[in-house]
C-alpha cells in the first residue's frame, strides 16, 4: 500500500503528515525528471530544456507556495517528457 493512499479512518491529516505526502510526490517525480540521460538531452531543443528547467524548478518551489501543504497546484509535465 502506498503512504499517500493511507487513511483507514477518513479523518483529517495532521499537517506533518500531508507535507510529508507531498514532499514524497514531489520527490519521485523529481526523481522522473533527474533521470534525463545526458545524451539525451543533448538532443533537445532550446525551448524542450528551457520547459524541463522551469517544470523542475516549480517542483522544488512547491513548499514555498501559499496554500502548501493542503492546497497546492501541481506543475503540468512537459508533453514530450
């Protein structure tokens, strides 16, 4: 079972709880885009790496952004990605 999916009592999260859900999603989709083989990415265009660069930046900003950690808005991933 995945942490993210474990709430056997429907109640609400402690806050500690939430961030570390989101920091754990977060973290595995970093892990998605830091997974780019270099020689790969050396194929893209000017533009592909500029929306790589700000789709993995947005991913690190997501503990700075108001609402965090209860009502936060999830960067879309690059199409081609």
């Amino acid at each position: 079972m995945n942490i993210t999916e474990y709430n056997p009592n429907n109640e609400p999260e402690p806050s500690f709880i939430t961030e570390f859900k989101v920091k754990q999603i977060r973290n595995e989709l970093l892990k998605f885009v830091d997974r780019v083989n270099p020689i790969w990415y050396s194929t893209l265009t000017d533009a592909q790496i500029s929306e790589l660069k700000t789709y993995r930046q947005s991913l690190l900003d997501i503990t700075l952004q108001t609402g965090y950690p209860t009502d936060i808005y999830w960067p879309e991933k690059p199409n081609w990605l």
